[in-house]
C-alpha cells in the first residue's frame, strides 16, 4: 500500500519506532519529512542524511512536496492526540493516514518475519538476533528499539527474506504482524493504559499466538518463550479454555520453552563465551542463540558473532569504567528491568556503593506499579528521582516523583532538579553511578561526567 505515495510524512518522527522506519523508507528512496515538538538523537540523525524535520506547529513549515493528499501518506505514532494540530489538518485535507504499526506490517508482509515480543529484552534480543544472522551471511532486515553500535543504526536493509522486528505490545502494535518465528521473553504487568488488566494483556499474546501459528503451518518449532514467562501463559489459556471464551487454544511442542535459570547462563557463558556481559544479557543471549540454532546456525557461528557483539546505546552502557569509578546508562524503566540491572550491578560490583540516578516514564507506569517501583528502588545504596518523563501523557493527579521518593524507605534520597543537581551529585557521588530510564535521563551524562573529572 505505501508503495503507491512517493512522500511519507512522519507525525512525531523522533520516536525510536517512527525514526527506524523513516529512516528505512528514505533509505529505499522516497522522499522522507516529518514533524515532532523537538529535536533528539534520532532526529539528528535523520536530518544529516537529508529528511526534512520541523519542530513547530506550523502548517506553511511544512515542505510544499508533502501537502500533495494524492502523492504522500501520513503516518502518526499512538503519542499524537486526535486533536493534533498537524493530523487535524492532513485530515480535512483528505489525506490517507495510517498507524505506524500498520505501515510497519505493510513493509514486513514482504519477509519472514521474526517477532520478537515481551515485556523486557525485546530491543536487546533483536539486535543481538540480527548481527548473529548477519555474520552468518543471512543478511536480514529488521527494526529496533534502540540504536545498534555495530551498525549505528535502529534498522537494517538486507537481501534475504528475513525481517527481525521488535514486536510491541502497547496498543497491540504486535496484533498487525504475522511471524513465522516468535518469542516472548517475558509476561510482567505494564502498560495498563492499553489493558485494563494484567488479564487483558496476556489475551493479546494469546491471539499473538494465533497470528504466528496461523503463518507457521510448514515449521516445527515457531512460538519461543521463556520458561518462566510460559508457566504465566500456560495458566491463562488453561483458565481459557475452562471458562470457554475465545477459540481454544492447545500448546503443543511448537511452543519451546527456553531455560533462562542459573545454570542456564552459566553454561551459556562458556559455551560462547560471554564473560564481560552481565546476567541478565546473557538471559538474551540464550534467547537470541535458540532462535538462531532453530533457523540452522551451528553454535561456533553463533559463538563467533557474540565475540564481534558491540552492545546497544543505553543498554548497559560504560561512559566512564575506571579504577575509581563506574558510570553506566541503562534503559531500565520498568520495576523488574530495575532489579536485573541492580542484581547484575551488585554481582558484577559487590564491593561498591550504588548510586542509581533514575527518571520514572509515563505517569500511568508510575501509578500502576507504585509500589513495585517503590520495592525494587530501596535495593541502592543511595537513590535520585527526577520528575517523571510523561512522553505520550498528560499528568495524573497525586502521581508524581516527589510523592514516589516520600514513599521509599531509604535514607540517602533525593529529589532531582535543575536547581538542586549539581551540589547533589558534588556531594553525594559514589565509585558506582548508573542512571536509568527511558526519557531524556542520558542528557544528564555529560554533566556527571564533568563533576566526576
């Protein structure tokens, strides 16, 4: 369908998912624009290979080459409101508009999609998935979460017919795709400004299931999940299937579990050699290397790319690793991706003294999972909470960072400002600082990194 435009025009291109696909799409030749309220990484990125980005609402901004409703298609993220001044015009002017989601099922009904899903992990697994297949000569497509150091980039364009893409279940992005290989990585309570309940979330993944089973009829092995993610779903369709709503739905051997535990990595980490990564990467890495084998890798392929593996921006990543100090940003933006990061600080780190620096994302995160985020932050030596990056969102009332420091039970805590932050950190900066997050927390790095030298 998008091949019938010659200009795409992106609404709120900055967004990690948007940025990836424009900058796909201009890679293969359209002519590429957008829009979004201010400029990031990935805008930057864009505007240096060309594609035209504006960050104010006006409409006589917008290039002439795009105000054509017969030769370009409007694509707009789940962040843009109905009212947006932008869409509002684009439709009154009878423009085809679509969801990034559905243009991203569009370009993948061309490949062999492999999804990759699930709560926690997905950006990292996919990225780890495609260099595996790329040193291997496979050469696949794919879209990420975040920006790959070995290749610079939150995409890739290859020649096969293999497309890795990072399936997202907010707004049951990941119901428009139809793999022929998919992993859950794991099934934990989020956003439930999508899902009334826990429940309703793990329904999604049930039709999920449906779509890849649907597209896998000739592969033995097509569902992948972790095993303790599958105890989850294996309860709620056994509770489905009694209470007989929706088709009933039989695990058969397609769906493979894989064993994340503690000898699982332990193994792992010998067998390809994964000794400066910490734990819960190497649970990705399992992950990535079993679907790897399933396609026909052998495990010295497998072995070979992880030893050429660079990592992904902010996940997990030194700006500073020295003798006298550690500083380490991290995605971490959900209570049990903060505890495997503090889990795998405190292995890695027994010794020193935990500062985590972090900025809760969306107020409705914070709300829902309060208490979670309240359990899992007392396990540092020393906590800072900036104020809450809303993104999509407008603020909830009695939801705020102030209100989430008050209820955590520790005594080194502060409340993070532009006003307080740097006689903060002077004073109460220790040998190991991480900050974490999925806002704009990592624009902070630069102002640590100062204090610090």
């Amino acid at each position: 369908m998008y091949r019938n435009y010659k200009n795409i025009y992106f609404l709120g291109i900055g967004g990690v998912g948007m940025s990836g696909l424009a900058g796909w799409l201009h890679q293969k030749k359209y002519n590429v624009g957008g829009y979004d309220r201010s400029s990031n990484y990935y805008t930057l990125k864009l505007k240096k290979k060309g594609v035209d980005i504006i960050n104010q609402l006006l409409i006589d901004q917008i290039p002439k080459i795009f105000l054509n409703n017969s030769t370009t298609l409007v694509i707009y993220t789940p962040a843009i409101k109905k009212d947006h001044k932008f869409l509002s015009f684009f439709k009154k002017k009878n423009f085809k508009i679509i969801k990034r989601s559905e243009l991203l099922s569009y370009i993948a009904k061309d490949y062999n999609v492999i999804a990759i899903s699930g709560t926690h992990g997905k950006t990292t697994i996919s990225v780890m998935l495609s260099h595996i297949l790329v040193c291997a000569g496979y050469s696949p497509s794919a879209f990420f979460g975040g920006i790959s150091k070995n290749y610079n980039n939150n995409f890739l364009i290859g020649n096969s017919k293999y497309m890795i893409i990072e399936a997202d279940e907010y707004d049951k992005s990941f119901l428009n795709l139809n793999p022929i290989k998919s992993v859950v990585t794991s099934l934990d309570k989020d956003h439930l400004d999508t899902y009334n309940t826990h429940n309703d979330m793990l329904e999604a993944f049930c039709e999920f299931y449906l779509n890849t089973k649907k597209s896998s009829e000739n592969l033995d092995k097509y569902f992948f999940i972790d095993s303790n993610a599958f105890i989850l779903f294996k309860t709620h369709v056994q509770s489905r299937n009694k209470l007989g709503y929706g088709p009933n739905l039989s695990l058969d051997q397609s769906v493979h579990q894989i064993k994340t535990d503690v000898d699982s990595i332990n193994e792992a980490r010998k067998k390809f050699i994964l000794n400066k990564m910490c734990d819960h990467n190497i649970k990705n890495a399992i992950i990535a290397s079993e679907i790897a084998n399933s396609i026909g890798l052998s495990q010295l392929q497998i072995s070979n790319a992880f030893q050429k593996y660079l990592g992904i921006k902010r996940r997990f990543e030194y700006h500073l690793n020295t003798n006298k100090c550690i500083l380490i940003d991290d995605y971490a933006h959900h209570p049990k991706e903060l505890e495997s990061l503090i889990k795998s600080l405190r292995a890695l780190y027994p010794k020193r003294k935990l500062f985590l620096i972090f900025q809760p994302h969306l107020f409705s995160r914070t709300k829902d999972l309060a208490k979670e985020f309240c359990d899992v932050l007392e396990l540092a030596d020393k906590i800072g909470i900036l104020d809450i990056y809303p993104a999509r969102e407008k603020p909830i009332e009695g939801v705020s960072s102030k209100k989430l420091l008050k209820n955590i039970k520790l005594k080194n805590k502060w409340y993070i400002n532009d006003d307080n932050i740097d006689g903060i950190l002077k004073k109460e900066l220790t040998d190991l600082i991480v900050t974490a997050g999925a806002g704009d927390i990592y624009n902070l790095l630069p102002r640590i990194k100062k204090i610090l030298k």
